[in-house]
C-alpha cells in the first residue's frame, strides 16, 4: 500500500503526474522570456513594411 493507494499502478500514475507537472514548471520557468531579442527586430520590420506600404499606395 502506497499512499493509502492498494494498486501500484494507481500509485504511479499520480507521482508520474505530479512529476509531469513539476517538469512543465520547470520549463515554464527556464524558458520565460525567450524569444524577446527577436521581438524589437519584428516591430522594426513590420513598421519598414508599413512604411513602403503606403509609398507604393500614394504612388497608385
């Protein structure tokens, strides 16, 4: 008997959740705010697409 729980298996499936969860979390932490040296460069060329899309526009 493991944690009150009778069947191993039952047992398992709870620490392998809890486990899974505790990975995730994990994860989550470490990988937070990557990606945000990309944004600034993103926001720089969609403003320069911006900015060509009028000019082609008062050309027509």
């Amino acid at each position: 008997m493991f944690f009150g729980i009778p069947d191993f298996w039952i047992a398992l499936v709870y620490l392998l959740c809890i486990g899974s969860t505790i990975l995730c979390v994990v994860y989550g932490l470490v990988n937070w705010n990557k990606g945000m040296d990309k944004e600034d460069e993103e926001i720089s060329e969609a403003q320069t697409w911006a900015e060509e899309e009028r000019h082609v526009e008062e050309k027509l």
